[in-house]
C-alpha cells in the first residue's frame, strides 16, 4: 500500500461538487455562511444561479433543501457535521427522511481531527443517529480520492444522503482507478488472522497497524466500510468467519457507529470475539489534530494491541466460526 500524500476529505467533496455541477444542471448547493470551510465556495463562483445562500440556519436550510427535491432539483446543503447532522435532527428525520426526499447533506469538522475549534464543533456522535433513519444512506470516506467518488456518487443517486468529511489533511492512498461502490467495502489489504475494519481517516492507520503485525508474522484483512448505510454485510461476515475474530476503528464515539453496525452483522452471522477502537464515551477538546487523535487513543497503535487481543480471545475460545461455510448472511 502506497502513500501518495495528503489531502483533506472536504477537498474531495469541493472538487466533487464541481463536477456534479458540470455534469447534472439541477445540482443546486445551500450555504450556511461558511462556504470557504465546507469547500462550496467554488460551486458559488461556477455556478452563482445555482447557489443560495441561507445563512446560519441549518434547521431552514434542510427544510428549503427538501422542498427544492420536490421541485425536480438535486440540493446539496453543507455546514459542520455538529449542525447539520445533529442541531437539526428532526429535520432531516421527519422532512427529508420519511419524505424520501432527495436531499444531500454534507457534514464537515467531522472527529476530533477538526483541532484547535474544540469540543462543540468537534463532531462525534452523528454517525450513531444518521444511521438509524430510514431510507438515508450515510458514506465515510477515507481520503480525497474517495470523498471526490462518494460526492458524485450521492448525487446521482436517488433518495436521501449524508456524506461526513473533515477539516486536516490525511493521508492520500486511493486513486482514481481505486473501484468505489456505494454500499460495497473495500477490501485494502488481505489476511485470514484478524480483520481490521475501519472507515474515515482510521483506514490508513489500520493499514500501518496491518504493516506492524505482518512483521510478527501475523496477516491482517483491512476491510474499508466507506458506507456505513446500506452496510456490507457479505464483506464484513466473511471477514469474520474467514479471519475469526474482528477489530473496528472510526473517529467517531465507539458506541453505535461503525462498530455498532459490525456488532449487529456479526452477532447475526459469525459470533466472534470483537474489539472497538473509537472515542470513549468522551468529548473532544482543543489541539493540534495529530496530538488529540494520540490523546483519543485513535492511532495504528491502539489499532495494533486491539488485533492482538482480539487474536488472544479468538485463540482461547473454541467457537468454530471459521469452519461456517455456505450458511446465508442474515441483514438487520
């Protein structure tokens, strides 16, 4: 696995913007005063008739975007992930949701990652709610690469859709040949000892954490679940089944997110032992993003001992879950 720089997520989402704009003319995008931040600034500057600027009003700014679906327009609405995931919840569950309205949001500072803005902005608990409503599908990308893919991807399909997508740069590791298909993970790296899934920025520390256990001798699967909703359930129970025991990673709270969506798929198809690598039940705090994403336990570090403990579990445990073999996947 490659290195190939770094780049913010919400580059990504800018630069995927810009192309759904060429391509689709009834790509509309709503601004909520902080255009240059969430990169819709140069959605604004190409197309200014296709850009409104509603001010900080997330709540207005979802229920205009729901009524614009309506009408035949593909709206996009971007703010802080702390907003517009969350300080309008009812929103997006009653007006875009249960509308099937084909409304996309776009949620930036997403993590902890976001540094010096703190606490407040520092966005970790939106994954757990957004995927609990129905009909929204929900994307994490890993890097530019794949948050570009994700933008123009959710906006060409059809229903409700939330993209989460932050503020420093990570690692760059995908390229535009790299396949992207919303609601299929993508398999980084090959193992059979033990599955290390992961989505956002924690994909590139779970593929350090993989390079560490291989000098053990130990062969790590990284699994990238960039769309937590429709999740991959094929891909993560054959990790499970195949691998034997499971380590999740997210910069996210490590209740109810991506861990909480491979708990349910695996308790259903391959009960094996699991360990969750996230934010513990913590808000975040003001810092250089590479000093919180240490202080948070969010590192290829934890990654690394996790794996080693879930081996450790599977290796005492006698639950047979890698001789499953041809018994159907069971969806939540």
């Amino acid at each position: 696995m490659e290195l190939l720089g770094s780049k913010p997520t919400r580059f990504g989402f800018g630069d995927g913007l810009l192309a759904l704009g060429e391509r689709h003319s009834n790509v509309v995008v709503l601004g909520g005063d902080i255009t240059g931040s969430v990169m819709t600034q140069q959605f604004k500057e190409k197309f200014p008739d296709r850009f409104f600027s509603i001010g900080i009003a997330e709540q207005n700014a979802t229920t205009i975007a729901v009524g614009l679906a309506l009408s035949g327009k593909i709206p996009f609405f971007a703010s802080y992930g702390a907003f517009c995931a969350l300080r309008n919840a009812d929103q997006l569950r009653i007006s875009v949701a249960y509308n099937e309205a084909n409304v996309k949001i776009g949620g930036g500072h997403s993590g902890i990652s976001v540094g010096p803005d703190g606490a407040t902005h520092q966005v970790l608990e939106e994954v757990a709610y957004l995927r609990t409503l129905p009909h929204m599908t929900l994307i994490v990308p890993a890097d530019y690469e794949e948050a570009k893919k994700a933008t123009i991807a959710m906006g060409e399909m059809v229903g409700p859709a939330y993209i989460r997508f932050g503020r420093s740069p990570v690692p760059l590791f995908t390229t535009p040949d790299t396949p992207f298909v919303l609601g299929k993970a993508n398999i980084v790296m090959h193992g059979s000892d033990v599955a290390i899934i992961a989505n956002g920025a924690l994909v590139w520390e779970a593929v350090l954490a993989a390079q560490e256990l291989a000098k053990k001798g130990i062969h790590a699967r990284v699994v990238n679940v960039h769309t937590v909703k429709p999740f991959d359930f094929e891909t993560v129970t054959a990790a499970a089944r195949e691998c034997g025991c499971v380590v999740t990673a997210e910069e996210h709270q490590v209740h109810a997110g991506l861990g909480g969506a491979v708990a349910e798929c695996t308790a259903k198809n391959a009960p094996v032992p699991i360990e969750f690598v996230g934010v513990k039940d913590s808000f975040g705090g003001s810092g250089d993003p590479e000093e919180l994403m240490v202080k948070f336990g969010l590192t290829w570090r934890e990654i690394y001992a996790s794996a080693l403990v879930a081996m450790n579990r599977r290796d005492k445990g006698s639950s047979g879950v890698r001789a499953i073999k041809d018994v159907p996947v069971y969806t939540v």
